[in-house]
C-alpha cells in the first residue's frame, strides 16, 4: 500500500492511479488537519473502504487559486526523461575550465620504493593523477613501513569521512545518475534508523523510472516504514506538513542530468521544499571522468558529501574516489552489498586501504 496526499479527493486519487494503474484500489482515504486529503491505495486486490461525504472541496478552490511559483510542475517536467539523451557538449565546455583545474599534477618517481608500492597498487584501481599523487604523500608519513598502514595514513590525508547523522531537523536528499543506488542506499539508512530505535520515513519522486514504485513499495513494506510519493515541491511541503515526521527522513530523487537546467530548478525546488542536505550516490567503479564533472556539477546545487556504492560488484573502484577527491566531496557512506538489511558501511580510511589491497586488479584469489 502507497499513500498519496493533495489538496482534494480527485486530486490524490488521480496521482494514485498515475502511480499503480488501472488496478488501482482505494483502501483508505483521510483528511489531515492542514486541509488536505490523503488517500492510501494498492494495486492488489482488496475491497475499497467507503469514501466519506464530499466536503465544500476540502478548501480545493482556494488552494487552485494559489500561485505555487517554483513548485509548479513545469519546474521538474522533464526529470523523468532519460538522462542518458540529455547531455550538451556546450554545457560540458563551459565546465571545462573548472574540472581541469585544482591540483597540480607531478610525475612520479619510480625509484623511490613507497611510490613504486603505492602505484602498484593504486593505479590499476584508476584514481587518477591528482589523487594517486596526494596518496603517496599522506602515505609517506605513515609510522608503519608496511602496505596497509601507508594506504590508510594515506587516505586519511587525502579524503575527509563524514558518516551521515540521521535526524528530523535533517533531512538527506539522494541525487544522482540512474542506476547509482540511490533507492536502495535510501533503504538501507532508513534501515540504519530503524536499527538505532529511530523512525523511518521514505519519500521518493523518481514516479517516472520503469518499476520504480514497485521498488519503493517492497522495501517501505520490508521495513514497515512510511512511504510516500511526491510528484512535485509541493506534494514534499504538504506530506512533512502534514505528518510531522518524529524520525530519519529520507527523500528520493530520480536520476537527472545536472547540465539541464530545467533539473537542476527542480532539484533544487526539491531541495528547498524538504529543507534536506542534497548528497551525491555515485558506484564506485565507472566513467571516472564523467563522475568528476558529475561531482563538479552537483556542487552547485549544494552537495557537500558522496555515497559510494557497488563495492561488492567490481575490482577497481578509483572512478568514484577520484570524483570524490577532485570534486572535494567528503566521503559520507559506502555500501559492499545488495542487501538492504546489512545497511551502509560508515565512510573510514581503514575499509579503503583494506579493500584496495584485498581486491588488487589482476589478482586471484
């Protein structure tokens, strides 16, 4: 069961039906002290509970009359578009400037036996140049002439960790490309939540990505969390308005291209509606550099932490460090499997200097 809220009856019927189809049944409906109407449905076969007498439109009239101003749907028509056909050369040049600049690159010296070490081990991961060198320099203050102990000084230099504190004055906002994880991290910190006593309470507006609503469902359902879905700022404003979460609030967004700026008004329309911390989900393994001028570009709209996921599905993971460490993005969370029971790993430089090691490239066993 999904519950959808607006202003009127018609209203949160019509996004029900929208999200669940033609099967679509009403199993409850509810008026909230702020005036709107909620209406809790399912696509499985279950007798509809009575609809309660019509009320002068439950204030609908007035609240048609109100200029919603960035809320307006226009603002985010095109976030469920693939994003994949929506990237412009001309947006990428003009960002060239900025994803090309930062820290200076030097050659390494391969005599020296620390670098030699750390480059056998660092570079077939991808890292990139940038961060391979400012690596081998945290590593060179290690005080244990050993591997690992250089790596995790070395990473410790390098990154800043900052695990995310879940609470209801803050809200997390998941951004993204599609396909990082960002439903399924979501999952896992309202899981964390709920592990730590706290109360989970999932919000996604990714309506639009095929099976997206069934994702939501089964794990709102798994977790026996609230769950909701927003089709605009104004559904996310009127759901938090209205239930006055006492827990981890946790909002969803679909997969958008930050070079289009119909998106990025509509993410940060989002953002601003949910008062919520924007944080990037990228997979650790991947294009790494259009991870970087995807970490770059979502600076803008405020992201300031990263989750890294698919740790467990591939070998070399710098695609995702890199952006991280070139996009000056503190590392949040990682995440090493696809069960949602088992949560996301606190960010630490002692899981990366593991984890490198133990999954060198080109090794087995």
């Amino acid at each position: 069961m999904m519950k959808f809220i607006a202003s009127n009856l018609d209203a949160a019927k019509k996004k029900a039906s929208r999200a669940l189809g033609e099967k679509m049944t009403v199993v409850s409906v509810r008026e909230l002290p702020s005036g709107d109407v909620e209406v809790t449905a399912s696509d499985r076969p279950a007798p509809a509970a009575p609809e309660p007498a019509k009320k002068a439109n439950f204030a609908g009239a007035a609240r048609d009359a109100v200029d919603e101003g960035p809320f307006k749907m226009g603002a985010g028509a095109r976030l469920n578009e693939t994003i994949e056909t929506k990237f412009s050369a001309d947006a990428l040049s003009k960002l060239s400037s900025s994803l090309t600049g930062g820290k200076a690159k030097r050659s390494l010296d391969m005599s020296d036996a620390t670098v030699r070490a750390m480059a056998e081990i660092l570079v077939p991961h991808g890292v990139g140049q940038n961060l391979l060198n400012a690596l081998i320099e945290g590593a060179r203050t290690s005080q244990i002439d050993e591997d690992l102990y250089r790596l995790r000084t070395g990473f410790e230099a390098a990154f800043t960790f900052s695990p995310l504190l879940l609470a209801p004055s803050s809200p997390i906002m998941l951004v993204g490309p599609t396909g990082a994880g960002k439903t399924s991290s979501g999952a896992k910190l309202a899981a964390a939540a709920q592990a730590n006593g706290a109360r989970a309470f999932m919000i996604t507006a990714d309506v639009g990505r095929a099976g997206a609503v069934d994702q939501i469902r089964a794990y709102g359902e798994a977790l026996r969390a609230e769950y909701f879905i927003a089709e605009s700022p104004l559904d996310v404003q009127r759901i938090l308005k209205s239930h006055r979460p006492t827990g981890a609030v946790i909002f969803d967004t679909p997969g958008v291209s930050p070079y289009d700026s119909g998106d990025v008004a509509a993410l940060r329309s989002y953002r601003d509606a949910a008062n919520a911390e924007p944080v990037l989900v990228l997979p650790a393994s991947g294009d790494a550099e259009e991870y970087v001028d995807w970490a770059h570009a979502f600076k803008e709209i405020g992201v300031k932490r990263c989750i890294l996921t698919k740790f467990d599905a591939t070998k070399r993971v710098g695609a995702g460090l890199r952006a991280a460490f070139e996009g000056d993005l503190a590392l949040a969370h990682f995440s090493e499997t696809a069960f949602i029971s088992e949560g996301l790993l606190d960010a630490s430089p002692d899981f990366l200097s593991r984890r490198l090691i133990a999954g060198r490239p080109g090794k087995i066993g």
